[in-house]
C-alpha cells in the first residue's frame, strides 16, 4: 500500500533532509523543479510546442515553479512567469526569479485585479499552464482576486499541471472552495492525503511523484495514511481440496415488506464473492417473498416471542450459533422489532457483525447502543449521510475534514469504521486505509448492500475486518470500472456488479 502522507510530516521530512542529511534547501528545489520541468516534457510534448505560462507563488512552491520555467526556457520553449501574489520569499526562491530574470524569461506580476486582463490573454494564447502558486502550505480561504484568478486558469488554461497539489486545494483534507483543476499534478516524494480525499481525485488528474533525494530511511515509522492499491488486492484463499463449509456462513438480517431486495442483493453478494452459504433471516410475514426471491441463498424466518411478538433472544442466538459473519440493516426497518433484533445482534453475537443501512440509523436514534460499537466484532459502514447523524455533525464538516471528524468519531467510540462516498475510508485505533476505485455508476440505491455483502463473505472467509473492509470497496470499486468499459455508468445497476464479480476480464484477478 501506498503512504500519503500529511503536510505537516511532508516539512518534517524536508527538514530533516536538510538539517540531519545535509542536503541543501537549494538542492532540494533544484532536484524538484528540474524533475518537475523533465515530467511535464515527458508526458506533454504537443503543449510545449507552443507557449508555456508559469503560476509562481511567493513560497517554496513558486521558488519550484521559478526553476521548471528556467529549465524549459534553457531547452528551447517559449515561457512567460506569472508572480503572484506580494508575499516574503525564501533566499531560495529569491535567488531562482533573479535566475529567471537574468535569462530574459518574461514575468509580470499580479497582486490585484486589476491586471487580470492581462493574466487572460496570457492564457489565451499559452499552450499549457504550470500551477506553482501554493503547494502543500495552503489552508483557510482565497482572497477575491485570488478567486477571480483561479477561475480565469480554470476557464482559459488549455492544460494545466499543478506543481506537488492544485493551489487552493488542502493537502490534508482535500479540500476546497474553488482549486485550480489541473489535468496533471507532480507531486514531491510522496502522495499527499488531499491528493485522494475531499475533491483531490477530480482536482489533481494524473498523478506523478518525483524522487527528490530524500532519504529512504527518514519515511520508517511514520503513522501514515495507506492508499489501498491493485497490487494489493489478494482475494480470500481458494483450495481444491476444500469443502462449502470451509467457505463460512454469511447471515443478513434485514427485510420488510417494500424493501426486501436489500437483504437478497447482500446475501447474492456474499455467495458470489465466494463464501459457503448464505441465509436471508426474515420476519415471519414475508416468508412467501423470499421463498420466490432466493434461489442460490437460503431463508430463515426470525424466531419470535409468541407471548411479546418481538424477537425470541434464546431462539435467534441459536440460529445464528454457526454463523462466520452476520450482516444486519439492509431492508432493515426502524421500528421496535428491529431495535430489539438490533440490540440482541449487538449484545450477545460474537461472529463478525457487519452493521449498514437502517442498523445504523437505529443506533444514532438510540444513545444507549452506542457503548456495543468498541466490540472488536463489529464493523460500522455508514454513508456520508448516516455517519453524520452517527456523528451527531453536519455533512458539511465531513467534506471539510473526513479524515479529522472520522478520526475524532473513533477515538471517542473506540469504534471501527468503513466511511462509504466516492472514496471509502476505512480507520479504526491503528490504522487508516483509503481506497478510491470506482465511479458514478455506484451512485446507485442497493450498492451498499453488495458491499456490506462482500464485506461478510470476506468476513466468512476468515480475513480480518480492515481487511475485508477495504478489500471489498476495492473489488466493488474496481467491477464499477470494469463494467464502464463496455456500458454506460448511469446504466450500471448493484446486479450488473453481483454479476461481474471475479469475471476473468475483471483486471484485479
């Protein structure tokens, strides 16, 4: 898995290289720009054929953006450098504009609006722009003109690459009002935690790092955020000599009448990502419905109390005495029978519980479950939506800060959590894992429930709940993928996924 690392450990990093290794701030930024300025020649050859237009900051992002503009001037291309901004360099970054200026390189400078009329034509007229205006340093707001600016590169730029993350984009959170959206983003010796979160993926483009010497040794022991990849991807063991059973159990509560497709996509899921059996357990009523629903998954009626009518504690921890993983919410309801199915699930189970859906709606209504979320069986997979009631937070502060109010969420609950939207978080005590495959044809009612369904077959198969967890947005993700290749993805549907699971043209296997 990849790290990606916070801006803050990216300057320990470069401090450290500085101060310990001896390796000269100027160095640094000459081994970064140059390496910059050779990616950009690489990759986007047609655009250097025409003129080149260079963003530079006032920080070490725009010293970096100084030395690509020497570079490709000195190998034949026509730049113009754009300064923006009037704030304190570094001698570094000084130093490398006073270069630019000795080369005849042309620069203007804007600190306002009132040359961005001429910033315009600039861009007009370039072929490709380079983004070297904050880098990783940047928090808080734009100023207006800075605003006005940036939709001036957005609208007129006809390629743009940002130099090591998009300006106004931050670079531990992915977020931002209005970043500039680059095609390419080079980034310096690490992917950074906004390059994949908030809106970094649609922010950033392709993404390339660049090695600038620093020590390999200096990135041991850093608690990093790891970027979950295909390389990565193992699925569950599979052996010839096994037996269904070997396979595990997968039982998913969940199923009222008008919602009954939920618990079936979740059971169908966990039997096609490859455990033994799989049960559907139901309320009594809807028995008929499954009998005509289920064909490869079995059914299982909810044992009742006949004198209360809710569920039978005894009974129900009998039935589910052989399970490997249990799955409860899909189809769910939020009545009073699945709030004491729910409680019983969350008090007495000591299989993997995998709680989505309406189970998690219950507990946010309900503060007296909260104290079953520290079990080390259970595994929370909420939706922006239902993390926030979860969370008691605004969705807002998610998009601000996925990673900090997770984190916070976990720390106070002592809770494991698989955090589900265009990329899925998985974070408990010790860990934080990422996974950013798939597209909009996830967007889609019932996708969960293939996901929580995955989830528990993994679970079945004895792989451990970070594991399944972050395995199973990855498959799903990838099958999205997969599948867009040959549709449309507002047609993909949650079966086209169940059934392309593990197909021999799916790229991960």
């Amino acid at each position: 898995m990849r790290p990606l690392l916070s801006s803050t450990q990216m300057k320990d990093l470069d401090n450290r290289a500085i101060k310990d290794f001896g390796l000269p701030s100027r160095l640094l930024m000459e081994t970064a720009g140059k390496a910059c300025a050779e990616i950009i020649a690489n990759h986007y050859p047609k655009q250097l054929a025409g003129p080149v237009c260079v963003f530079c900051g006032s920080g070490n992002n725009g010293g970096d953006g100084f030395v690509i503009a020497r570079w490709l001037a000195n190998w034949g291309c026509e730049v113009n450098i754009i300064c923006v901004g009037k704030g304190s360099s570094s001698p570094e970054t000084t130093d490398n504009l006073e270069l630019c200026r000795k080369l005849g390189i042309p620069i203007i400078e804007v600190s306002s609006s009132k040359n961005l009329s001429l910033v315009q034509s600039f861009l007009e007229n370039s072929s490709i722009v380079v983004d070297a205006i904050f880098g990783i340093g940047f928090k808080g707001d734009l100023k207006p003109w800075l605003d006005e600016l940036f939709e001036l590169i957005n609208s007129y730029s006809p390629l743009t690459v940002s130099v090591d993350i998009p300006s106004g984009l931050n670079a531990d959170t992915g977020f931002g009002l209005n970043p500039i959206y680059a095609e390419g983003t080079i980034t310096m010796d690490s992917m950074k935690i906004g390059h994949v979160t908030g809106i970094g993926r649609e922010a950033c483009g392709e993404i390339h790092v660049v090695d600038i010497g620093i020590p390999s040794y200096m990135h041991e022991n850093l608690e990093t955020v790891l970027l979950f990849q295909e390389e990565d991807f193992r699925p569950p063991l599979r052996l010839a000599n096994r037996h269904k059973n070997d396979y595990g159990r997968v039982f998913v509560f969940g199923g009222i009448p008008g919602f009954t497709g939920a618990a079936a996509m979740a059971a169908h899921a966990a039997l096609r990502a490859g455990c033994g059996y799989a049960y559907v357990v139901h309320r009594k009523e809807l028995a008929a419905v499954y009998a005509l629903k289920l064909t490869e998954a079995m059914s299982r009626t909810i044992p009742e109390s006949p004198k209360t009518g809710c569920p039978d504690t005894k009974a129900l921890l009998r039935l589910v005495e052989g399970a490997s993983a249990v799955l409860i919410g899909p189809g769910l309801g939020q009545d009073d029978f699945a709030l004491q199915l729910l409680k019983i699930m969350l008090r007495d189970l000591k299989a993997p519980l995998v709680v989505d859906a309406d189970a998690i709606t219950l507990i946010s209504e309900n503060p007296a479950l909260y104290k079953y979320l520290s079990k080390p069986n259970v595994l929370l997979t909420p939706h922006w939506g239902e993390f926030a009631r979860l969370a008691k937070i605004g969705k807002d502060e998610i998009l601000q800060d996925c990673l900090g109010v997770l984190r916070a969420f976990v720390k106070e609950r002592s809770a494991r959590v698989l955090l589900k939207s265009h990329y899925s978080v998985y974070h408990d005590s010790d860990q934080t894992l990422v996974n950013i495959s798939g597209n909009d044809g996830l967007a889609t009612g019932g996708s969960g429930d293939v996901l929580a369904g995955i989830i528990c077959s993994f679970l079945a198969q004895n792989e451990s709940i970070p594991s399944a967890a972050i395995k199973a947005s990855f498959l799903l993700g990838k099958t999205a993928e997969t599948l867009a290749k040959t549709r449309g993805t507002p047609s993909i549907l949650p079966t086209d996924i169940i059934a392309s699971l593990f197909l021999k043209h799916n790229e991960i296997i």
